[in-house]
C-alpha cells in the first residue's frame, strides 16, 4: 500500500477586527483643512450666486435690490455675449490642436539622441515658466509689434510691410501667444509617455517594412492618445480662462474681435461697474467649464478603460 502524504495548508490569514474602520483621529485631523477648503471654494461661488439674482452697481450702490433673471437676460441680449463665446471656442480649439500637432513632432524629434539634446529641451520648456502678462508684453513689444518688432523687421528687410498684428488679426495674435505659453506642458506630458513606448515595437515593425511615417501613425499616435487625453483635458480647463494675454495687449478689441468670455466678465463686471451682470456671466462661465470637464473626464476615463 502506498501511503499518501497530506501536505499541511497554511491557515487563513485573518484581517484585524479594526482594519476596515476609519481611523477617527485621522478624520478628526482632516476636518479643519478640509472645512477650510470647502470654505474657500463654496463662499465665493455662493456670492456670485446670490448677486447674480440681484440688481447691484458699483456706481449707484443704494440702487439695489432682487432682479430674478433680469442679469442674465441681460447678459444673453448683449452685442458682445455670442462673439465672445465664438472667440472663446476658437481660442481654445485652435490652442488645443497647435499644441498638441507641435508637442507631438517636438516630442518625438528629442526621443532621440543628438548634440546639445539638454539646452534644446531647456530652451523648449522655458516659455512655460513666463508668466502670463510678461510673455503678453514679449511679444507685444518685442516681436509683434508693427514698426520695431523682429517681425517688422524681417518683413521691412524683404520689402514687404509689416503688419499691425493686434488690429489687423487680433485673435490670431492671442492665439498665438497663449500657444507658445501652453506647448512646453503639451511637450512635457507626451515626451514623457513617449519614453515608455517599447522599442521592441518599433524594431518589429521595422523588419516588416514599416517606414517610419507609418511607424509614427500606428504605432507613435496609439501610443499617446492617453497623454493627448490628459493634455487636452487639462489644457481646455485652464484655456476657458485666459484673461492677462488679452487684457494686456488688445483689451478685448477691435470691438469685440479678441474678447472670450472670460475678459466679458471683467469688462461687465469691473470696467461696467455691474455687478449683478458680472456675476452672472461667471456663473454662466462656471456652467460651460463643468460641462466641458464632465465630457473631457468622460472621455478620458474611456480611454484609460480601453488600455
């Protein structure tokens, strides 16, 4: 008869009773930063709220008093309400995709090695850590500007004119300085996802026959279209708000030509002394930025899926 050996099984290992329980001085220790931050995000929300509903001027303060909607039919009949959100769709989209094509090359150019590789990627970082208001003035004045520009220059040199850009294409001229400001974080986020791409993928595809611009598109462009995610999701936040590049180089004009619907707000609001009306493009503000976040977080949370 054969004996069989019964191997010994490992006893279960137990949780702690008080494993699953939340630590209550961990809470308690919570509670003070987490009110102060809910403070901080909810009492401005809730004033702008409540003026919005209300008919309050800076100018004539005892002139006040509860207008309902009236702010915000205001508001939606106003000359300069449609063209500003137009404007803001178009300075968002366009910034979105020259950020992203050019991040795109850019990253993929400097995932290779080559002489002076750290100053090129210094150099192309740098504008993201410009503020706002001095790249505003940079190349309002340094590089744009229509009789000593570099710009201005180049075009005099050649015999042709040079252009006043802020009154002949004020829009593009905003676009294409909150691009310069943006492209660095675009670059930044896709080299970085760019340098975990197997590089079997790429030496197998190679000894199919793949060239390399196939190699970009179906390899390179599947790869990143989690980073192109996370960059567009972040940047259409921060876009919908852009203000110190238009305030200090166009002020919203020609008329409304360069005016979103962030700089509306401050020309209602401060420059129109409204407040009521102020406030009630800050809402509506509010509203397009959350709906935007809810279908670009969406969104992303279906790409993440799909991987």
């Amino acid at each position: 008869m054969s004996a069989t050996t019964q191997q010994p099984v490992a006893a279960p290992v137990g949780t702690p009773a008080n494993a699953d329980k939340p630590n209550s001085l961990l809470t308690l220790l919570e509670v003070p930063a987490v009110g102060a931050l809910f403070l901080w995000m909810i009492v401005p929300l809730a004033m702008t709220i409540v003026y919005s509903f209300m008919r309050y001027n800076l100018v004539n303060p005892d002139i006040s008093g509860f207008a309902g909607f009236e702010n915000y039919q205001y508001l939606g009949e106003d000359e300069a309400f449609w063209p500003s959100i137009i404007n803001t769709i178009i300075l968002v989209g366009s910034v979105l995709i020259i950020t992203i094509v050019f991040g795109t090359l850019l990253a993929v150019l400097y995932n290779r090695d080559f002489f002076g590789k750290n100053v090129a990627t210094l150099l192309v970082i740098a504008p993201f850590f410009v503020m706002p208001t001095v790249s505003a003035l940079i190349w309002k004045n340094f590089i744009l500007h229509p009789d000593y520009g570099l710009i201005a220059l180049f075009l005099q040199k050649i015999g042709l004119h040079p252009i006043a850009w802020f009154t002949d294409y004020p829009l593009l001229s905003i676009i294409i300085i909150v691009a310069w400001e943006w492209l660095p974080f675009a670059f930044l986020i896709l080299f970085t996802s760019l340098k975990s791409l197997d590089s079997e993928q790429k030496e197998a595809a190679a000894i199919d026959g793949a060239n390399p611009i196939q190699m970009f598109f179906y390899i390179v462009i599947p790869h990143l279209q989690r980073a192109i995610g996370v960059v567009v999701m972040i940047e259409t936040i921060f876009l919908l708000s852009i203000f110190a590049e238009i305030y200090t180089t166009t002020s919203g004009g020609p008329g409304h030509a360069s005016e979103n619907l962030a700089f509306l707000v401050y020309a209602l609001g401060i420059q129109g002394f409204n407040v009521g009306t102020g406030s009630a493009g800050g809402i509506l503000a509010v509203i397009l930025a959350n709906i935007v976040a809810y279908f670009l977080v969406k969104m992303l949370a279906k790409n993440l899926k799909g991987r």
